[in-house]
C-alpha cells in the first residue's frame, strides 16, 4: 500500500475527508488545555488518529520535513 492511499484510508476512517488543506496543522509552542466546555471525544478514537499520523509521517518523511 502506498502513503497516498494510506492517507486517503486515514481520512475515510475518522470522516474528515473534507477536510480544509493546512501547511501546519497546529500552532508552534501553542500551549494546549483541556477545555471542559467542548465537545466531548473519544479517547480510544483519538489515540488511534493520533498514530495513524504518526505511522504516516515516519514513513513518509516528506510529509514531515516538506523534503
């Protein structure tokens, strides 16, 4: 399987094949904080999105490094 189709899979599997295209996803040396206010998510489902990326950037390193 290559990267793009992995990506594409990524996106189907968490429905956020929608999504708006960013060259940086989230803020540099932004502080993060629990917000009790916000919707709540699941966290097994979110650990899961989480090494989804991870697995895709180290091995696809231009993703990571804009190579």
């Amino acid at each position: 399987m290559n990267q793009e189709k992995f990506a594409k899979e990524i996106l189907k599997k968490f429905k956020i094949e929608d999504c708006a295209i960013v060259n940086t996803l989230v803020e540099c040396r932004i502080k993060m904080s629990k917000n009790d206010k916000g919707e709540k998510i699941n966290s097994i489902t979110f650990k899961s999105l989480v090494r989804s990326l991870r697995y895709l950037t180290c091995t696809c390193l231009h993703i990571l490094f804009r190579i």
